[in-house]
C-alpha cells in the first residue's frame, strides 16, 4: 500500500472532516454492545459485496444511528485499497451541476455528471434533502442508474424508511438495488443522544 496515494485519495474524496479524521470503525462513545456490534454487522455486510460487480446500497434509518460513519468507514476502506471514492450530499451534487447552467461556467453539464460517474464508489449523503423536482429525480437516475450499468457501486443515505425510501429514489434505482445491493435498515437508538 503507498501510504501518499492513499492519503491523496482520502482527501479527493471528500469525506466530511469530522468522520475523515477520527475513528470511524467504532460507531460512537456511550452506544449499548447491540446496537454497536448491529452497525458493524451491517458495516461489514455491505463491505463485502462493494468492490465486487458493483452494487446499489440504501442506508436508512433515523437520524444518529451512524449511517453516514458507515458509509465512510466502507469508503475509507476503498481508499486504502487504491480505490477512488467520492462523498457527496444530495444537494451539493445538484448545486455542482447546476453551476454549469451558468453563462461563465468553466465545464458543461457533461464533464460535472461524468465526475460522479468515475470513481469506484460513490456515496450520496442526505437523499431525503431533495426538492423532488423531475430534473433533479432524473439526474439522480441517471447517475445511479449509469454508475450500475458500469459495474460501479453507490452508496445513498437518508433518514427516510425504507418504503419511503424507495418511494423516494423510484423504481429504476430500486430495481437495480434488486440486481445488486439493497435497503439497509439502521433502526438501532441515536449514537448521538444515546436514545
């Protein structure tokens, strides 16, 4: 492993600092066994099927349960192996689009889908937090959908229920999830509050 190549990944993937420089293996300080060793279980679940063929994941629960740590955790681990990957939350990656939009826009619409759809892993943050527009649904399919296609995977979380969830994201991704990957449930107490 060349320790510089890794560093430089961890920092092009842009994890949230707070989860890129603390131990992201444990899933908080004062959370009972069983939920601790439900996360990890899930964790590690997912951990084997990404890098493989390539796989759709949702991670959903409520807020605290560590869904975001999870989904850096498995990133880091990518990381580590040489792989790209990248974190994102769901309104910056329309945001970012959105920005060629603009007259004085240094890339087209093209190059800012295409930065999605390359690296090994792509993890969308906060996919509730959309506006549920028909542009930013189809972009949404359109990548998910065309990082499959790929043999890439993704990983999207959101504090929805599954069935929401699904309802959500819509067929297209939910049927992919079918094909490889899944709905993980993180239904365990808050790591935050402890509740």
């Amino acid at each position: 492993m060349n320790e510089p190549e890794v560093k430089e990944l961890v920092r092009k993937a842009r994890f949230p600092v707070r989860l890129r420089e603390t131990d992201v293996e444990a899933p908080g300080l004062g959370v009972d066994a069983q939920a601790a060793m439900a996360w990890e279980n899930k964790r590690q679940m997912i951990r084997r099927e990404v890098g493989k063929q390539g796989v759709t994941y949702g991670i959903v629960g409520p807020r605290g349960t560590g869904k975001s740590q999870m989904g850096v955790a498995i990133g880091r681990e990518l990381c580590g192996q040489t792989k790209p990957v990248l974190y994102v939350r769901a309104a910056w990656l329309f945001v970012q689009v959105r920005s060629t939009y603009q007259p004085a826009a240094e890339r087209t619409e093209e190059q800012a889908i295409l930065d999605f759809l390359k690296p090994r892993l792509l993890i969308i943050d906060e996919v509730d937090k959309r506006k549920g527009s028909d542009a930013e649904d189809m972009l949404l399919e359109n990548i998910v959908c065309g990082r499959h296609d790929d043999g890439k995977d993704t990983l999207l979380i959101s504090n929805l229920k599954k069935a929401e969830f699904e309802a959500s994201v819509g067929e297209s991704i939910v049927s992919r999830m079918c094909q490889g990957g899944g709905v993980v449930v993180c239904d365990w107490g808050s790591f935050r509050t402890g509740h």
